[in-house]
C-alpha cells in the first residue's frame, strides 16, 4: 500500500492550498480607477506617481524614487545613469531573471555571469572580486527568491575597485537588510512591479537612489532628455553630453494602483515571514531538504518565493519533476526555478556579448536549476491552518520518498 497521492494514497489536502489569487484587489481602488478615468488626466507625474515615488522612496530608506514603464528599463537606466556603455563589463549572478543580463547587453556593454552561493543562491561574493577586471564598471546585485545578496560584502568589495551597484530589487519589495530598505544600498535600487511580484500594477517599475546627480539622470533617461519638474518643452537645460535618453514614462493608472497597494506592504510583508519561518521549522526536521537561506542581515524579508533545495543523496536522486509531481499529488503546486541565464530558452546573446567567469558556475547549474522548488509567495499569503497543512505536505513527501525510487511518470498518449 502506498502512502503518497501520486502513487494513489489519500492527498494531505483535497483541495489545492496553491490556488490563491493575485494581485490584491480593492473596491476603493477600483472607485478612484474610474474617478481617473474620467478625469483624461491619464499620462506620468500624476498625483497619485508623485505620491507613489515619495511612499516607496521612505518605505526603503531611499531619497529619491523614479517610475518607469518596467523593472527592465529600471536596470537599464541605472547603467546609464552610471555611466556605463559600450566596451564595459558589468557582473551579475549566474541565477537570475535574464532581463538582468538583457539590460546589460542593451547599454553596449557585457555582463560577466558569476556563481552564487549554495545557501542563499545570491552573488558569491568571493567569486565576484575574482571576476573583477580593469573594464568592470558595474555589478547587480540580485536579491533572489526568497534571499538578500550580502550587501555589506560586495558593496565593500565594489567601493575598494571602484565600480557602481545596482540592486536588482525585482523580487524585494519590502525588505529590510540591516535596519534600511533594499534599493537604499547600491548606487541604485531597481524594482519590478510586473503582474508576478510583490507589489503590481500588471507592469511598470522604479528606481530609487539617494544621488541627487543620479536622480536627475535617471529622470532624464526615461523621460526623453527631460528633468523632473519641467513642463514637456519648457525645460532650461537638455540632458548632460551622451545620456542615452528614451521613453519609459509609465502611467496614472499604475501609480494608483501601486499608490494604494504600497499601504499595505508591512502587513504582507510580516505575513510571509510568518509563514515562511512555520515552513523553515518543519523543514528543518526533516532529512534531504532545506530551505534558501535568508540574507544574512534580513529582517523583515521580502519573497517572491519560498525555495525548497532538495539534497541529491538524501532523496536518492529522484528526479526534481517527480517530486514537484509528489508535492502537486498532495495538493502542493510548486515551480521550478529560472536555470543559469546563459542556459535559458529566451537568451540568444552572440559568444563576443557575455562572458561567463571562470568558464561555468556549477552551483547555478546544480542546485540553483536541478534540485530546487519554488513555492510562490501569494501561497505565503495564506492562513495559519494552510501553512500548516503545507509543512505537512512537505514532510509526508520527503519521509516516504523512497517510495518514488521507481517510479516512472505516465507516457503521455
Ligand atoms: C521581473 C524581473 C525583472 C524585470 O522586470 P519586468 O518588470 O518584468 O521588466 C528583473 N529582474 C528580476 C530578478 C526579475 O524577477
């Protein structure tokens, strides 16, 4: 008799715990969505973007905050900001988002892909001063999944060569590292709301930085020359000589959106580290699994997902697939996680645009793509009585592995 659901035992839960609805949704919102509408007043610097840049911006400890259409261009316009452009090298980690490395490619310049750490899956930052050679200008930073990269080591190792930082905040709305915000370290802090994240207004995203000189090249780079305050063609000066200046205004809706939303932040935030710790108790009773360790100097912490690494030789290497499919069987739906940028479907980059350090990073391409879960935040959304129901799921699939030893999934007719 078998006890796991996939192998046709009872599921720990008949009903999904990972059906959860997302974005958050307000009926107060939704009113002042059509009071806008009416209004025509729909394009960028509305009221509500000003108070959105101004909330956010304190929020994270940061002076400044710039909206733009996406947390791809956000990235984009840090380089520029920054100065950086064609010739130059910028390191990123291995694991990430590919927009990380598309946003590199799009100044001219080449991202250099770095290994990350086994436990919290961010930056190495040993492995990132090796990477470092006279043409690096700049490192991102990622704050991944359920992690903070160590700000307090690479932002030492950046200041010592000289070279900007920007934080890759698209997985971090909210966290807090060492009493101040994420976004509030580097040079600049980059956000994404895209539909996925934290915080969303189904696209669009930020810059925060406390560079006053920064904050002004930013804002002319998304707003096509422009500083901020002048009215479109009553500006006294034009942006400084070889600031590459495009459109990346976002809209009045979105600021509204993420205007109200940014209210309730703290209170999400505090209930994902709840669940998140409930789940990190149970699994650190078990044998075979752990949990992405949490940055160093995190709390609160901000989720984009709860990662489950999975040992290879305590689970005797079954395959990620079936375990995801046990977990699915119990009512657990979870991902995987991206894979090494440079082995992902959508990256095309010429063998001259990138530059892997150190030839490969085998902790990338083990554990960060073959051996992890992702369960998504909205799930960490979820009552005490669900996380719970979670952390039981977890336990009954990593006790009775070796039940799927085996186990052969069903050919698809
Ligand atoms: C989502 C994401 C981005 C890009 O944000 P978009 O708003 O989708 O352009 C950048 N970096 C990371 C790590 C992300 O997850």
């Amino acid at each position: 008799m078998s006890k796991l659901a996939l192998l046709g035992g009872k599921p720990v839960s008949g009903t999904n715990v990972s059906k959860t609805q997302w974005p958050p949704i307000s009926e107060k919102t939704g009113d002042k969505l059509k009071e806008l509408y009416l209004s025509r007043k729909w394009s960028f610097n509305s009221p509500s973007e000003q108070e959105f840049e101004k909330a956010y911006a304190k929020y994270h400890g940061a002076k400044h905050g710039i909206m733009m259409v996406n947390g791809t261009v956000t990235l984009e316009c840090g380089l520029l900001a920054l100065g950086v452009g064609k010739g130059d090298e910028v390191i990123i980690p291995a694991l990430t988002w590919i927009a990380t490395a598309t946003a590199v490619r799009d100044v001219g310049a080449i991202p250099v892909f770095v290994d990350i750490e086994p436990t919290t899956l961010c930056m190495d930052p040993a492995k990132f001063e090796k990477a470092i050679t006279p043409k690096t200008k700049a490192v991102i930073p990622v704050h991944l999944y359920g992690s903070m990269a160590d700000l307090d080591k690479i932002i030492k190792i950046a200041k010592k060569h000289k070279l900007g930082v920007i934080e890759d905040c698209a997985h971090m709305q909210g966290g807090i590292w060492n009493g101040r915000g994420a976004g509030s370290w580097g040079d600049v802090g980059s956000f994404s709301f895209q539909q996925s994240k934290t915080v969303s207004a189904g696209e669009s995203g930020i810059c925060l930085t406390n560079d006053d000189n920064l904050a002004d090249r930013l804002f002319r780079a998304k707003h096509i020359g422009y500083p901020n305050g002048a009215a479109q063609g009553g500006a006294k000066n034009g942006p400084p000589p070889g600031l590459r200046c495009h459109n990346y205004r976002g809209n009045a809706f979105q600021a509204l959106i993420l205007a109200d939303q940014v209210k309730g932040l703290k209170k999400l935030i505090g209930t994902y580290n709840r669940s998140a710790a409930e789940i990190e108790k149970t699994v650190a009773g078990l044998k075979g699994v752990r949990v992405q360790a949490r940055g160093r100097m995190a709390d609160p912490q901000g989720y984009y997902c709860l990662v489950l690494i999975f040992d290879s030789a305590p689970m005797n290497d079954i395959p990620l697939s079936t375990i995801i499919a046990a977990l699915a069987a119990e009512g657990l739906n979870c991902g995987g996680t991206y894979g090494p940028v440079y082995k992902h479907l959508l990256f095309n980059m010429g063998k001259n645009e990138y530059r892997i350090a150190g030839g490969s990073c085998p902790v990338a391409e083990g554990i960060g793509t073959l051996n992890s879960v992702c369960i998504g935040h909205p799930v960490l959304g979820n009552d005490m009585k669900t996380i719970k129901r979670i952390c039981a799921i977890i336990t009954k699939v990593v006790e009775n592995h070796k039940e799927l030893i085996n186990y052969k999934p069903a050919e698809k007719a």
